[in-house]
C-alpha cells in the first residue's frame, strides 16, 4: 500500500509541483488549500506525512502543527514545513511547534521528496528496534510508545527518535554533528541548532523523565540510566 501524503498550500502551482514530484516517488497524494480543509482532512485520511506551509488562509501553519500536535490521533503524523518565510527565528519557532523538518521556497523538488522520505524512514526505524525500559521510564520503538509510570508521552517521530537513538547508547556522549547523521540522516542540510531545539523540546515533552538526558557541555548529549 502506498503511503499518504497530504499536501496543505493555497497556491495551486506549488501543490502541482510537489504532487507531480511525490507521485512519480510513489506516494499517494491529498491536498488542501486552507487551513480548515487541512485539519478535517488530516484527521479523516491519517496521512503518513503532512508537507505544511505556514501562510494559509483561515487558520495559518503555525496554528495547525500545534492543533495537530494537540490532538491524540495526530500528534505522531510527522511534519514537514514548505514554506517562504526563511528568517531563523520562523525555522526556530515551527521546529519547536512539532515540525520534523523545515524548508524554504523557492526549494527543490528533489531534495523536499529527500526530506520526506528521510523523515518517514526515521519513523520506520524507530518501530523495529527494541524495547527498552529503564526505572519509570518505558520507551516500546514496535509499538512507538513511550510512557512515565504507565502514563503515555506524544512524542513526534522525529523526537521518539532523538530519544531511541540516546537510549540504545546510554552512556556514551553523543556529539551534535554526530546525532544529525544517525538521527536526520543527512549533515548537509541543517545546522546543529536543530538537534538543540529538539532535544529542548523533547525535555519539556518528558518532564522528570527528562533526568536520563544530560547535557555534555561543549560536545552534546547522552543518556544516563540513573
């Protein structure tokens, strides 16, 4: 069965684009062109992936992540953002808000179809590894569940990855250019910022299950079993 992509733009032209592109690699595609469409369709179809912009008429980008992340049924859909707004504080601000990925127009066909299949390969590597508990802290990749004394914890695909990858390496420091290689796959494309606002989000999501992340100044992160 192919994996659903939904595609969310008000403008006509970037959607064919990237539906030509996501087609022709083997996915099936939806579309909505505002923000209203967007909700109702992500949660009726549950696509694999979501590719958002942010200036949408009626309820904008940035407001749909976060109902998306609110909401139980959509909170693990990962999320790539496709939009103009390049400033760093609106890449900062949409990586916070739950994003997985972050790309600016004008972008490339090519290499947004790269990010997409990069992102759903992370999920799909977190589900076949193991289950791994440690105290209170349960982290279930099969099930893609992580809960703190039997209470479940929304992480996005990107973040359960984050934390898997840390966890199967508990102990061992793990650098930032290191974690964009095993944990985005790829170093070329984003900076080591990204792997700072995710971990800092992933510590608020985890709350005092957070104490098994330390932070290594100077050189990165680890997870510690105590």
């Amino acid at each position: 069965m192919k994996e659903k992509i939904l595609v969310v733009d008000d403008e006509a032209e970037a959607v064919e684009l990237v539906e030509f592109n996501l087609r022709q690699a083997g996915f099936e595609v939806l579309s909505a062109a505002d923000g209203a469409e967007a909700l109702k369709k992500a949660r009726t179809a549950l696509p694999s992936l979501i590719v958002l912009d942010l200036m949408l008429p009626e309820i904008d980008g940035l407001e749909i992540c976060r109902m998306l992340r609110r909401d139980p049924a959509t909170a693990r859909i990962p999320i790539v953002m496709l939009t103009a707004k390049a400033a760093e504080m609106d890449r900062i601000i949409g990586l916070e808000l739950g994003a997985d990925d972050y790309v600016t127009k004008p972008f490339s066909p090519r290499e947004l179809v790269l990010r997409i299949k990069n992102v759903l390969q992370r999920g799909r590597a977190a589900a076949e590894a193991e289950v791994l508990k440690f105290g209170d802290l349960l982290i279930d990749a099969p099930r893609h569940l992580v809960s703190w004394r039997g209470k479940a914890i929304e992480l996005t695909a990107t973040e359960f990855k984050l934390l898997l990858v840390l966890a199967q390496r508990r102990g061992r420091v793990q650098s930032r250019d290191q974690l964009l290689r095993d944990v985005w796959e790829y170093n070329s494309l984003i900076d080591t910022r990204t792997v700072d606002t995710h971990m800092r989000r992933l510590r608020d999501k985890l709350g005092p299950a957070a104490k098994h992340l330390d932070t290594v100044r100077g050189v990165g992160y680890r997870f510690i079993e105590a």
